[in-house]
C-alpha cells in the first residue's frame, strides 16, 4: 500500500510491481457503500479487459460476503 485516506481510498501497488490500483469508498445510505477500483498502467486493451472481469468478480465476491 503506498498510501491510504481512513475510509475514503487506498492507492497499492499490485503483485505483478508494474500495475497499480485506486480503490475509492463511497458512502452511499447508512447500511450502504460504493467500492470502486481502478487498474491502471495495464500494457494493452487485453489485460484491461481481462482485469476488469476479474474486478468485477472479485467485487461481487465482497459483495455476497458482507450481505451474509
């Protein structure tokens, strides 16, 4: 993690060292919030579009996990 703002973002490095991401955190009503993510510095449209299928899984994976 290369830096982080308490309950607004985070900006990290991801595993591969070459990416990063921009994980923003937004309230939306009292029992809801928004999670976006931002994969930037991807070499081609193909590992963009690959990562963002994988983002989108991955988001609703933490979204079936925190409705229980």
């Amino acid at each position: 993690m290369r830096k982080a703002t308490q309950n607004k973002s985070m900006r990290v490095t991801w595993h591969d060292q070459k990416t990063s991401l921009e994980i923003n955190f937004y309230p939306k009503t009292s029992d809801k919030s928004q999670v976006v993510v931002q994969h930037g510095k991807l070499p081609n449209a193909s590992s963009a579009a690959k990562m963002k299928a994988y983002w989108g899984k991955a988001l609703d994976r933490l979204r079936d996990a925190v409705a229980g």
